[in-house]
C-alpha cells in the first residue's frame, strides 16, 4: 500500500458525515423499491385474473423511456436505463418467473443479450442451437427465446431468418448489443500457444487483427466463443477469442482487449415467443414476404408503403430454398417497418401487401430499443 492509500484521520472524519448521509439515502431508496415491487406484486395479480403474461415489453419500453426523458443527472442515462431494466426484472420475478432460451454455453453474446432485454431475475436455458431455442420456446418449456438475427460485420444470420418463415412464434421484442471480442489465455501470456480457438463467426471479425498480431499462430473454429474460453483453460496451446464474461466465468485471462476489427462491431437480437406486444408509442414491425417471379415485383411491394406514409427500415432478401410452385429461384423479402401493426396506416399498408404477395407473413411487432 502507498503512503496516498493510508487512511488519514483527516480523510476519515471529513468522509464520515457524507457516508453517514448515503446510508440514509440508501435506506430510502430499499424502503421505495420495496413499495415499488408491493405494487408490481398487486399488478401481477391483476394479470392472473385476466390470463395476461408478467412481461410486458412495450410497458417496460414506456418506464426505461420515462426514466431516461425525465432524468435531471449528474447519473448518466445509459447507467439509469441499466438500473431500472434490473429492478424491472426483479418486481417481474415477484409476479412470476420468466425462463427464458438462448444459444449457450453460459458467457456467451447470447446470454448476455438475454439479459439485456429481461434483465438477471430470469430463469436462463442455454440451449445447443438457434433450433433448439425454437423449439424449446414453441414448446412452451421456455417463456421466451432470445436469437441473433443480423452482426454489424457479418451480415444476417442465416439459421434465424429460416427458423422465423415458419415458426408460430412471434418477435415479441429486439435488442442490440456491443460485440466486443478479447484474446485469453490460462498465463496471460501467448507463450507456446500454438492455436487460437473461436467461434468462426468470432474469426472472421477479429481477422485482420490477428493477422497482423499473430500471423504464425493456426486459427480453429469452435463451437462457441465460451467453448474456446473453456479450451484456453484447459490446454495451455490454445489461446480462445471470447467476451470478458467467458473469460471471468472460465478463470482465463485477457491478453488482448476489444480485437474486433470493427470498433463499432454490434448484433441484434430478436426476442421470440407467442407474446402479441402492443402498441409502445415508438414501434417496428417485422415482416416477410414473396412475390411472384414477374418484373416490377419488389417495386410494387413498395408502393403500399408510400402510400400510406409508412417509412421502411430493412430491406433483406434471402433465396426460397423450397421454389414453391414455378420451380424458378424466387425470394423471400424480409422487411422492418416504422411503426406498429395496430397503428390505422401500418395496418393499411400491410392489408394491401398482403394482397400483391404469394406468402405473407407478420413476424411481430414490438419496441423500438
Ligand atoms: O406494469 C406492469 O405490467 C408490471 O408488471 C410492472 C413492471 C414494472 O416493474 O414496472 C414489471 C413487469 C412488466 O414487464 C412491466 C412493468
């Protein structure tokens, strides 16, 4: 310890009063929270009456939008929107448990995107695949699912955007999380590493890095980022690129920060379940569509759109792998719109659509983030 770090009884005696008033303030602040999670008890009893479910995306979007709008500082509203998720999840877990599916292992970009939208007073399943989330929410043996949809750097995610064609589910809601991708090993060191284990995904998006840092080193991809974390404890060759959480739950250390090539390298997420979420104030909606294979197609998909002022956001096409009927490729169109399908012009335009399209579908609608 340095000399700086002694507690002087100067120190001491001025920091006393000032903590002395934050202990007060803190016993306020369990008193209003108490009384807050009363009242979140008496709401959950309420739904029971009427059948309704505990989560309620759009009420959640309306309170953290509130919170940040009516926020005077000096607390930073990103901190706040992170305070409030928490205590929403912990007055939810009061009127039931929420379980909700993602891609595992624990420490994965999935985990945490799980709980970015739900907060830590779930019940998590990591599950082995993007199908096993389907089909363990589907089967109603998980609430909700949580399913990467698009990287920032790599583009769609394939997996989900298929599973979405045809599962009765619905996005009841989306989140979008930093990806951040650190190098680590059991020393701390790369001395004798000999290989550097990911996720192919995680590779690829660190590439350039690693190419220039480590261009000797063979690179292996692994099932998850938390597999590699795993490895890197296990085997002193291998170094894992994963998230600072697979790190710590793994007991590994970072020997690189942040390697991603992409500084602003990001995924969304989509939450899925059989939840209709309503209307927030600020909303999107997702849809897929198919037109048949003539000219002009994708414009007059568009028109509908215009015409009823409905601004689109996404525009993604992915090859209709089945070539129902004519036997030609055609294409499956999956659209973000402004807005939420109740809203009288959503729900205008999409009435017309669904008139121009040989498939149709609403994935959902639900928040803006
Ligand atoms: O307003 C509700 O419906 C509540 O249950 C309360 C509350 C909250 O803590 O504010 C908790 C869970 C819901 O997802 C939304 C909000």
């Amino acid at each position: 310890m340095t000399d700086n770090a002694q507690p002087t009884p100067s120190l001491d005696a001025e920091l006393k009063p000032l903590r002395d008033r934050i202990d007060t303030l803190d016993q306020t602040i369990i008193q209003l929270l108490n009384e807050r999670a009363g009242v979140a008890m008496e709401v959950g009893e309420v739904k029971k009456r009427y059948h309704a479910p505990a989560f309620r995306p759009e009420r959640e979007a309306e309170v953290l939008r509130k919170i940040v709008a009516g926020n005077p500082g000096p607390l930073r509203g990103d901190s706040l929107h992170f305070i409030y998720r928490e205590i929403m999840s912990a007055c939810r877990a009061l009127e039931n448990t929420t379980r909700v599916a993602f891609l595992g292992p624990v420490g994965t970009f999935s985990e945490a995107a799980a709980f970015a939208a739900f907060g830590k007073s779930v019940e998590g399943q990591p599950c082995a695949s993007i199908d096993e989330v389907f089909r363990a929410t589907e089967a109603g043996t998980a609430d909700f699912g949580v399913v990467p949809v698009e990287n920032s750097t790599e583009g769609v995610v394939n997996r989900t955007l298929d599973l979405l064609l045809h599962t009765p589910l619905r996005i009841s809601g989306e989140v979008e999380i930093p990806v951040h991708h650190n190098l680590m090993t059991r020393s701390g060191n790369m001395d004798g590493v000999t290989r550097i284990c990911a996720h192919a995904q995680a590779l690829a998006q660190c590439a350039t890095w690693l190419s220039t840092h480590y261009p000797e080193i063979e690179r292996t991809p692994v099932a998850s980022n938390a597999e590699a974390a795993r490895m890197a404890r296990d085997d002193a060759t291998v170094a894992g690129v994963a998230s600072a959480a697979a790190a710590t739950n793994f007991g590994v250390h970072i020997v690189a920060r942040n390697i991603q090539d992409d500084p602003h390298n990001s995924t969304r997420f989509a939450v899925i379940g059989t939840l209709d979420t309503a209307p927030s104030g600020r909303d999107q909606t997702s849809l897929v569509v198919s037109t048949p294979n003539v000219p002009g197609a994708v414009h007059k998909l568009l028109e509908p759109l215009a015409r009823n002022e409905v601004s689109m956001t996404r525009f993604e096409s992915r090859p209709n792998r089945t070539r129902v009927g004519t036997g030609v490729w055609t294409y499956y169109f999956y659209i973000d719109i402004e807005g939420h399908q109740r809203d009288p012009k959503v729900a205008a335009a999409l009435a017309e659509l669904r008139e121009l399209c040989a498939f149709f579908k609403v994935l959902g609608s639900y928040p803006l983030t």
